[in-house]
C-alpha cells in the first residue's frame, strides 16, 4: 500500500486554517457596498467549487473535477483584491463588477501592483512567476477540449508488457464511464493543496500571525517535494498533463 504523502497531511491541516480567515476578512471589507460583498462571493464560489470538485473527483469524474478547480483560478483574484489592502483595489472591483476587467487583465494587474511583494513560489522562483505558469498550465482545462478529455480515461499502471527493445513502453488505457484512475485523482487533490497554499500566501503577504505562517510555509514546502511536481525548471504545463508515468511504466509516484 502506497504511504499518504505528506503534503496530503500539511493542507488537511492548512485548508481550514486558511480559509477561515479568509473569511473572517472578507467579512469586514472596508469598501464601498456595490463591491464589499464581492471578494467574500467569490470566496464561496471557490470553497463551493472545490466542494464540487472533490466529490466529482472521489466518483472519477476527474475532468469535471479539474475544470471545477481551474474556475477557482479566477475567483483568488477577486478574493486577492478584498486581502491585499492596495490603495486601488476597491477601483478594480469596480471595473470587474461593472464587466470592464477581464480576468486575464485582473491578473495583470496584480502582477503589476501587488505580487512583487509576496516573494518567491514553491521553488525560489519570483511569485509573478509562479503564479503566471500556475494560471497558465490550467487554462487549456477552462472548456471542454482534447487535453481535458484525456482526464476522463484510465490509465492502467505498469508496463502491458516488457519494455520493448527501444526502451520505450506500451501502455494500456481504460475508456468508459467516470473511470477512476487513482493517480487523477491524487494529483488533482494535490492541485487544490496549491490552491490553500496561493491563499495562505495572499494573506500572509497582507499581515497574518506565526501560526498561519509555519502552517503555510509548511504545506508549501511539502508540495514542493511532490514526485508529481517536478521542479520550477520544467515548463508548468507538463505538471498538468493527463497521463505521467516513471521510466518502469508505473503511474503511482508516491
């Protein structure tokens, strides 16, 4: 039996520690009312939409579940505007309220103004960094597409048969309904880690206490061990691919 990873363990304990007090900020906006609702809104809809998520997740239903994580990109932005306390922030609630402001733009604009600030991602690299791949490895996943599709196969672990004289290996997928695929699922558990973690980080970038720091940092660290991620040195969107395995065929990593 394969040993729970340690970064399942690190954001079982950093998700609610996280999210409460996201919530307990966006609950006490200091904005105008046409926009005070709108980061704790968006807060809901990503809590709801990993909700949806994990359950879709459990039953196989892992490209459903993976396109419900990717809405939760463009919900931290909203939420990132009612935590970040920049002087223009209630001016960009504005404009995303009244349609003016495209997620992609929003995101540009933290770049910009806010994220210089919040220092390095899961491996040194600069954040506006981090967070541009993270966004940008999920994207293909925002529609129904061929990669997304790809999710909705099992594949089968181990080598079909010995490698062959080339050293590569044949591999055998499973097709049909809610197929669960047990490596799926654990590395999109994995990406709603990330997830906690990009919160956690958004509000210790606003000022937050040592016990949401060490449980933060700590999850961070662990999610950057992961055999399923491997490395800032690799381009992001190979860590979203559907189908990995080791170089013996196996697709359980850890």
């Amino acid at each position: 039996m394969t040993a729970t990873p340690d970064w399942f363990g690190r954001a079982e304990e950093a998700t609610p520690v996280v999210m409460s007090r996201i919530a307990n900020v966006v609950m006490n906006t200091a904005m105008a009312p046409q926009v005070n609702f709108l980061p704790r809104m968006a807060h809901w809809f990503l809590l709801d939409s990993l909700l949806l998520a994990n359950q879709a997740n459990r039953e196989g239903m892992h490209a459903n579940a993976l396109s419900l994580t990717r809405q939760c990109i463009e919900s931290i932005s909203v939420i990132e505007l009612g935590l970040c306390g920049h002087a223009q922030a209630e001016a960009m609630l504005h404009k995303w309220e009244s349609d003016d402001l495209s997620p992609g733009k929003l995101r540009a604009w933290l770049e910009a103004n806010v994220w210089s600030s919040y220092g390095s991602g899961l491996w040194h690299e600069p954040w506006p960094q981090f967070m541009r791949q993270f966004a940008a490895a999920l994207q293909p996943y925002a529609h129904y597409s061929a990669p997304l599709s790809q999710w909705q196969v099992k594949l089968l672990d181990g080598p079909a048969n010995d490698p062959t004289e080339t050293g590569s290996i044949i591999k055998l997928i499973q097709v049909g309904p809610r197929a669960y695929d047990a490596q799926k699922a654990t590395r999109i558990t994995l990406f709603h880690a990330i997830v906690t973690y990009v919160l956690g980080r958004i509000l210790l970038a606003a000022g937050a206490d040592e016990e949401l720091s060490v449980t933060v940092n700590r999850l961070g660290k662990s999610l950057s061990e992961s055999k399923y991620l491997d490395g800032h040195q690799t381009d992001w969107s190979q860590q979203f691919w559907a189908m990995v395995w080791r170089q013996d065929g196996r697709t359980i990593l850890e």
